[in-house]
C-alpha cells in the first residue's frame, strides 16, 4: 500500500446558502483533487456551526453574506468553540 493510500482523507465542510455555488465547488474539488477529501455541506451559519461541533474539519470553505447568521460570525463561534 502506497504512503498516500494510508494517508487520512481530509475532511472539508462547504458553507454557502446557494446551491449552486456549493455544487460548483463541490465539482472542482472532486475532479481536482483526486478523491483526497471528504465533503460535507451546510446550508446555513447556524448549521455549520452545529455540524463543526459534532465533527472536525481540516478545512471550512465559508460564504460570508449568509442570511440570519454570517459567515463571519459562524466562523467566530467556531474558532471560539
């Protein structure tokens, strides 16, 4: 088994409450990166910010002008969390 087959896959949360940007990176992920990350998505700040505290993230790919709660301030509670 190659060193990069054992590697633990990366864990990505998409945050967006447009469907189409997140399939638009949800796509360019996946045909770029070779199946190297997992992909969770979350419509909302407040639903990124429950999802982030139920499971780590490598990385969080967030859209700051969200309805209700901002990227900005999903982000603030995570980081603090």
């Amino acid at each position: 088994m190659l060193f990069q087959e054992m590697e633990r896959r990366k864990q990505i949360l998409i945050v967006d409450d447009n469907i189409f940007n997140i399939e638009v990176l949800k796509n360019f992920i996946e045909v770029n990166f070779n199946n190297r990350f997992n992909l969770e998505i979350a419509l909302s700040g407040q639903n990124a910010v429950t999802k982030a505290s139920e499971m780590f993230f490598d990385y969080i790919l967030m859209d700051i002008n969200m309805p209700l709660m901002s990227g900005f301030e999903a982000s603030r509670i995570i980081t603090n969390s």
